[in-house]
C-alpha cells in the first residue's frame, strides 16, 4: 500500500484528477468528499437551479503564497502540485461541488489574495 501512496504524491493535479475519473468508471463508484449530503432527488430539468459549481482559479493576485496553501488545504494536493496549479491559471479548483461549499472556496481564495470563479 505504501508503494501505491509513494506514486500518488509523486503525480500531478491533472493525473490525480485522471485517476480518479478512470476509478470511477472502472468500478462505477464516485469519489465524492465525506462532508458532501445530497438534500433530495437530483434535478434533470434545465428550469431548475444549478446546484453544483466548479471553482475556477482565474489569479492568484499578489499574495500567491497565501493562495497556494489555501489550494494545498483544499485540495489536499503537495506543495509541489499545488504550486503548479496556481502558477497555471486559470485552473479548476475543485468540480461539482454544492453551491454554498463553492462560494465558501471562492471566499476562501479571495480572502488570500486570489480571484476564484463560479462555474
């Protein structure tokens, strides 16, 4: 198990997020965070409000320290992965995630000095 952990830290943000998408179809399961509770049937008509936002980080403004740990804290990424996410903007921060988890992220970015977007 160590030796699968020890390839993990070694890949990039592009790779892990590959991964996943390859485990999830694999073996038809979704990777889905532990504090994240559907609140009701999934909505299929175009009428209805989105409820599910991807946070794109479009800047990471003069303070890019500060929002490099705010990405490595929510994305649980290396510092190296996390560097390269900020230094390649615009980049998604996390997908498909509820509407107020997402503008709690993009506070969070703003509040560091960056400039986050809702998609």
């Amino acid at each position: 198990m160590q030796e699968i952990l020890d390839k993990l830290e070694k890949m990039t943000a592009m790779e892990l997020s590959e991964l996943v998408k390859a485990i999830e179809e694999k073996f038809d399961v979704t990777a889905a965070a532990a504090t994240v509770v559907a609140s009701g049937p999934v909505a299929e008509s175009a009428e209805e409000e989105k409820s599910e936002f991807d946070v794109v980080l479009l800047s990471p403004g003069d303070k890019k320290i500060a929002v490099i740990k705010v990405v490595r804290e929510l994305t649980g990424l290396g510092l190296k992965e996390a560097k390269a996410l900020v230094d390649g903007c615009p980049n998604t921060i996390k997908e498909a995630v509820p509407k107020d988890e997402a503008e709690k992220i993009k506070t969070l970015i703003e509040e560091s000095g960056g400039q986050a977007d809702l998609k």
